[in-house]
C-alpha cells in the first residue's frame, strides 16, 4: 500500500518546483493553505514571459518608435466630480468633457463648471412626424393613402 503522506508530499515538491502550485484548489490532493503558501507562485505572475507569443521579440519601444507625450487634463462638473482623460501632448485640449460619475458636462475651470445642458421632454415618433407636417398636409396624405387603398379593393 502506498503512504498517502509520502505521496503527497512528493507530489506537492513537484508541483512547487513546476510553479502549478497556487493554481490547485485547497484541499484536493491533500493540499493546504500552508502548503500553498510555501511556493514560489507569486513570482510567476511577475514573470514578463507571461502573456507574450511563441517569437515575440523584446518588449518596448525599439519596433513601434518612441512614445508621444502625454498630458492628463482635469475637467469638473457641476456636482464636483472630477475626470481626468488623457490626451496627446500635440492634441487640441476640448473645452468640455463629459462626467465619469454623473454623464454632466465638466469644464477646466472648478470654481465655474459648465451650466447642465436642460434636455427637452420625452417625443415619440408621431410628435416628430406632427412637427414636420402640417394638419393639412396630414390630411392630403391621408386621403392619398385611403384613394390607392380604394382602387385597389
């Protein structure tokens, strides 16, 4: 009969040394928190191997060409929120910028943020289609629709 103890603890020395350690649930194959926490495991995430392609050369700027300066720009709404975007550092800065936390209008100046812009009340399609027609255009169209409709029967 095999020693479960002995078998364990060899199997947990392999994988500590493969680095699978943390990715194993607590508790299955015997294993605890303690012995998880003995690997070398958070070491992998650190490792800038992890997430690259099979061929990709070294990281940086060398193939893409240096970096653009950036600036980041602090814009306040009415309410004090603040939202800081970035921009390229040649790019024309917008005047106004929409709020992270509220979707208001935020300027650069705190103490002066824009006015909330009043948004109408609710339309459906046929209050748009009463705004671009007149009653008696309505009407002509109507008695056009119902004449075709009439030939037709």
């Amino acid at each position: 009969m095999i020693d479960r103890s002995a078998a364990i603890a060899s199997i947990s020395d392999q994988y500590r040394r493969w680095g699978v350690l943390s990715s194993l649930r607590e508790g299955s194959l015997g294993f605890t928190r303690a012995d998880r926490d003995e690997g070398d495991w958070r070491n992998m995430a650190r490792s800038g191997i992890r997430g690259s392609k099979v061929g990709a050369g070294p990281g940086g700027e060398t193939e893409r060409g240096p970096g653009v300066g950036r600036v980041m720009v602090t814009f306040w709404c009415a309410l004090g929120h603040s939202t800081r975007p970035v921009f390229a550092a040649t790019a024309d800065i917008p005047v106004t910028w929409d709020c992270q936390d509220c979707d208001r209008l935020g300027g650069l100046d705190p103490d002066n943020p824009p006015a909330p812009v009043v948004a109408g009340p609710f339309k459906t399609h046929l209050a748009y289609v009463r705004d671009r027609r007149s009653a008696a255009e309505a009407e002509a169209i109507l008695d056009e629709a119902l004449t075709k409709l009439r030939a037709v029967a």
